[in-house]
C-alpha cells in the first residue's frame, strides 16, 4: 500500500495500556504500537496507575508505531488521544500530576456517590446525562475529605489524555482542558449547553476554579515541545488536539454516525450504545448514560458491565484454557435454554448502582460442562445489553436497532458475535479492525488540523467498515432474558453473607 503524507498519530489510552497508531492522509493504519499499563491494586480496594507510566505509555507505544510504520517522524502533522473516562487526574499549576490517576476500577469513592444522590437528586441525572456512579465528583469529594492538602494542591482535575497533551505540548494549568464527550460523568454538568452547573459545585464545596475548560475534540490543545521531539523525533511545533473519551472514539471509529446504528465495545467493561439525535436522560431506570458523540448534535447513550470481559479472563485463566478453546467448547453447548445463567457483575453492577450485588453461577448440575459455563458468561453480557436496548426504546432514543458494531477484543470471537445477534434481535457486525479507537483519534487530529477533505461523519460511514455479519435467530432466546433477571436476584442475596 502506497502511504500518502501527511501523517497523523492517534494513541488510545485505555485500562491494560496504550494503543498508538500512525495513519496516512486516507486514514489507512500503516503502523501500530502498544505498550502496557501497570495498574496497582491495594488491599483496600485502591486501583491506581502512576501518572509518569501513563506519559511513558503513550511516548514508547507511539515511537513503535512509528517505527512500524518505517517512515520519518518528521512527517507527522498532527496528534490526538483518546483515554478511558470515569477515573480522575489532577494537575497542579505547572502541570504535574498531584497524585496517581484514580481508575475508574477504584470504588473507595462508593460512600462519597451516595452523598451526591442525597444532595443532587435527579435534576443531576436530567442536565448532565448521567447517573449517580463512582466517577468524576465522587473522586473530587474523596479527595477533598480524605487528602486536603492535596485537593488545595489541585489546580485542575483532568482526564488522562489531557494529561498527555499537557505534558507533551509542555502546558500550565490553565490551559487544562476536557472535551464534551466525557460530561456525562460529570453530574455537575449542563451537558445540552456543554457548561458546568456552578451552583452544584457549590453545593458539593468544590471550587469551580478547579474545573478545566470545555472544549470540542476537534480544538487544538497545543503545540509540541523541544523535549518531546528529542525523545520522539516528532517535530517541535506539531500541533495536538483535544481528542475524546475512549467510548466515543470507539463509537466514531465503528461508523455509528447515524440514528438507530448501535455498538459494543467488548472490552474490559463491556458496553453498549446506540446513536440518536435526541437527548432524553434516563431518570426513571438510572441505567443510562446519555453521554455526547465525539460529532456535535449527536448523543450515543450507554450503558455498561464495569469489568465484563474480566469474567471471560477470569474463566480463562482458572481453567488454564485458551479462548479458542473454550469458544470452541460453548459453540455447540447450551446454557440458557437448559437453566444456566451467569451473573457477571463481579464487584457490584454499575447500572442501576448497587455496590452489594456479586457475580456467580445459576442454575449448575452434575452435566454441566466447562464449554456450556463459557457460553453462559458470555449470555450473560448478551442479556445485559438486551436490558439496555429495551430501555433504549422504551425512552425514546430509538425506533429500533438496524445494525450492532462490535469492536474490542470480544469482537474477534464468532460464538460471543453470534450470540449477541441472536439475543439482541438484531444484525451484529463485527469489524474487521477490532481497535477503531486509536485510528479514529489519528483522524480527529487530521480533521482538526484541516487535512480531511469530507466531513468526519462522512469518512466515517457505516458502509464503509468492513465487518462480519451475523444475522439474528429471534427465536432461540425469546423470553429467556426475563429468566436471566430471575437469576440475577440470587445475586442480592450475596449482600447478607458478606455482613457476617
């Protein structure tokens, strides 16, 4: 393949590590680079990752990318990062990290989100798009009550792509930044008018000054420095631009551009959204999260298994069997239609909010195999995004679903794709490309820098992702998503163990 220049870098900051990718003018991926996070778990339920091994990640997964690539680094004209979106940063006034990011695996803050819901209510859930979850005010108030010397330290709170952006363009604080994709999990937002509701900080005895400005993704952030060219050969200068949370990057790199198109991410959290033109939030179920698509005037409204695919890992690994193997096993096994069920929120379910459910088996017998408990895992994530798309519909967002594109490592697994198509009634198509995150930061930055001679939604068409399709069977799984809930409850019962 014949590379055109100018060159665009693109890096996706997520859970296990960063993902860089270099991609020519037509957005074709010509190299690619990955370097691993080293997350820190602590007995206290504490999940961390150092903000130095956050800059170091993207700085060596991007040097490979270009190395891959075999091209000259000078020829980059642009860069954008996207980043996972719950967890929190905070900088101080020359741009130093204050502490660690908090991931948004960390649940420390779980008593500080039920003071949110108590103070805010649901008004929260109706300006911002969002619900009551452990993310970005439940770290601020933590951090507040728990740490003040270092809340006082803070001069802004930030994502870790801005982050990244900050240190590379060599930035002061007051350049901080946060685009729009990420306000949903602010529930001190306006997030149809793209603001911050002062008056909620207030109420929450944060300082607004503390908040970064908002910005489109699509904004430049700023210019490279001399450092950062010595360590990447990227020339000085180059500018970088803002860049969205990995969700939405995800969401535009898939195509889902238009209304009624939905996704999966099959990732470490296992999500589900569908795109719209509408901004209902979610008040009555508290399932959704009305969050902003990376192209301004639409909305991808989700939902989430937080850690879904750690269950697919977690099997794998007490098993000692591979994921070929066990796909290979559920293929022709049954679970569901013979009882079995799974409940995969491992450390409390996201959506709606309770800290107390917890994973495990339903339904298991003497014949039951290994192969048929992998396939009930992944049932169990199939059913969850069922309860999403009919909450979906039932609000509004969409008439129906025409098409699921799935992306993320559980995309590559044929069973797992047939499965969703079958319990979510509708066409799944699983991309060929399996991370469209990473190359869909590249083209904002080849948007943003104006070498993009369509609109991004247009560059991003549906028709033209290559993708496997599986058509649905909607007979196999008819009424058996209201057995899943019946299981599902076994789960509370859990909460009166852990209190003994």
């Amino acid at each position: 393949m014949k590379k055109r220049f100018p060159l665009f870098v693109g890096a996706d900051i997520g859970t296990q590590g960063t993902k860089s990718v270099v991609c020519d003018v037509d957005g074709n991926i010509i190299g690619e680079g990955f370097a691993p996070s080293s997350l820190v778990y602590s007995d206290n339920g504490g999940v961390w990752e150092a903000a130095e091994g956050i800059l170091a990640g993207v700085v060596a997964s991007l040097k490979k990318a270009v190395s891959v690539a075999g091209v000259n680094p000078r020829d980059v004209a642009a860069l954008s990062f996207d980043s996972q979106m719950a967890g929190l940063m905070a900088i101080d006034k020359d741009f130093n990290a204050v502490l660690p990011l908090d991931s948004w695996l960390d649940e420390r803050c779980a008593p500080y989100t039920d003071e949110l819901r108590e103070k805010l209510g649901d008004d929260a859930i109706l300006k911002s798009g969002g619900q009551f979850v452990h993310s970005h005010a439940s770290r601020m108030l933590r951090l507040k009550r728990e740490c003040p010397e270092l809340y006082e330290k803070t001069a802004k709170f930030i994502q870790p792509n801005a982050f990244v952006a900050g240190k590379i363009c060599d930035l002061k604080a007051e350049k901080a930044f946060i685009d729009y994709t990420f306000l949903h999990f602010n529930v001190f937002s306006d997030n149809l008018n793209k603001r911050i509701d002062g008056d909620k900080l207030a109420l929450l005895g944060i300082s607004e000054d503390k908040m970064p400005k908002i910005v489109s993704p699509f904004d430049e952030a700023g210019k490279t420095s001399k450092t950062f060219e010595e360590e990447t050969g990227i020339s000085e200068g180059t500018p970088v631009f803002a860049g969205c949370g990995d969700t939405a990057a995800s969401a535009l790199g898939s195509g889902i551009t238009r209304k009624g198109l939905a996704y999966d991410v099959a990732g470490t959290a296992s999500v589900f959204a569908c795109c719209t033109e509408k901004f209902e939030p979610d008040v009555k179920n508290k399932t959704l999260l009305y969050a902003r698509s990376a192209i301004d005037g639409l909305y991808t409204p989700l939902s989430y298994v937080s850690g879904g695919g750690l269950c697919l890992k977690w099997f794998s690994e007490i098993t000692g069997a591979g994921y070929d193997v066990l796909d290979k096993e559920a293929e022709n096994a049954k679970a569901a239609e013979e009882g079995l069920f799974f409940i995969p929120h491992f450390s409390g379910r996201s959506f709606p909010l309770d800290d107390g459910m917890r994973g495990g088996f339903v339904g298991i017998t003497q014949k039951t195999t290994r192969g048929a408990m992998y396939r009930a895992i992944m049932e169990a994530l199939a059913f969850e995004y069922r309860i999403y798309s009919d909450i979906l519909a039932s609000c509004g967002a969409i008439d129906n679903i025409s098409a699921v594109y799935g992306v993320g490592g559980g995309a590559k697994s044929r069973v797992f794709s047939k499965i969703k198509a079958d319990i979510l009634n509708a066409e799944y198509r699983a991309l060929k490309i399996a991370d469209s995150a990473p190359r869909a930061a590249a083209v904002i930055a080849a948007s943003g820098a104006g070498f993009l001679n369509e609109p991004i939604a247009e560059f991003f068409s549906p028709e033209r992702i290559k993708a496997e399709s599986f058509m649905p069977d909607g007979k196999r799984y008819s009424g058996l998503e209201k057995e899943y809930l019946n299981a599902a409850e076994c789960s509370y019962r859990q909460k009166r163990f852990e209190r003994r």
